[in-house]
C-alpha cells in the first residue's frame, strides 16, 4: 500500500516559484504514474500534470505548460512539481496521487495525500 505526503506549499508572490515534494512510502511508488492535481476554492479538480513511473515522459495542462515541471527520483520515493512565474489563478491546494495507467483522469488515481496550500497573491 502507497501512502503520499505532500509538502512544501505556502504563500508566494505573484512571479514567484515554489517546489512541492510529494514522497511516498511502499516498495512499489517506481512501478506507478504519479499526478499532480489542485483544487481551488468552489472549484472542481483540476488535472495538473503527470510523469511516468521512469520519468521518462511529463504531461502537463496547458495553463502551466512552460511554467510547471514534475520530476521524480525513484530512489527516494518522492516526486516533485516545481512551479515557476505563478499566477494568483494557481492558488489552490495541490495533490499528488498514483496510477496505473497514463491518465488525466483523477478517477484513474489513487493513495490521494492530504494536499498542500499554495496560495498567489498578486
């Protein structure tokens, strides 16, 4: 069984970045897709971007397309999503969750974590 933590959110400017860490306990986190999704206030939730269990392809939603990166490092069971030039429009609370599939559907995820805030002020 997969447990997920999200961390590393806060406030930050508008411009600013952040890095979030998503880490993961179990022996099996390298055989999963892993996906970060966010859910801002009176809104749905929303698909972020994936990576691969070798991390050898990303996806991303286009409002942070060339803004966000995941990264992953199977050896410590944790993956990243750093966030850079952010926008008020992406505060939200952050989750990672795991799949079997390529997917960006949230339905196809999960061992959801608790999420992390990251709020934007402008």
């Amino acid at each position: 069984q997969v447990q997920l933590v999200e961390s590393g959110g806060g406030l930050v400017q508008a411009g600013g970045s952040l890095r979030l860490s998503c880490a993961a306990s179990g022996r099996t986190f390298s055989s999963y897709t892993m996906g970060w999704f966010r859910r801002a206030p009176g809104k749905e939730r929303e698909f972020v971007g994936y990576i691969t269990s070798s991390g050898a392809y990303t996806g991303y939603t286009d409002s942070v397309k060339g803004r966000f990166t995941i990264s992953r490092d199977n050896a410590k069971n944790t993956v990243y999503l750093q966030m850079n030039n952010l926008k008020p429009e992406d505060t939200a609370v952050y989750y990672c969750a795991k799949s079997s599939i390529l997917t960006r559907s949230p339905q196809s995820y999960s061992s959801w974590g608790q999420g992390t805030q990251v709020t934007v002020s402008s």
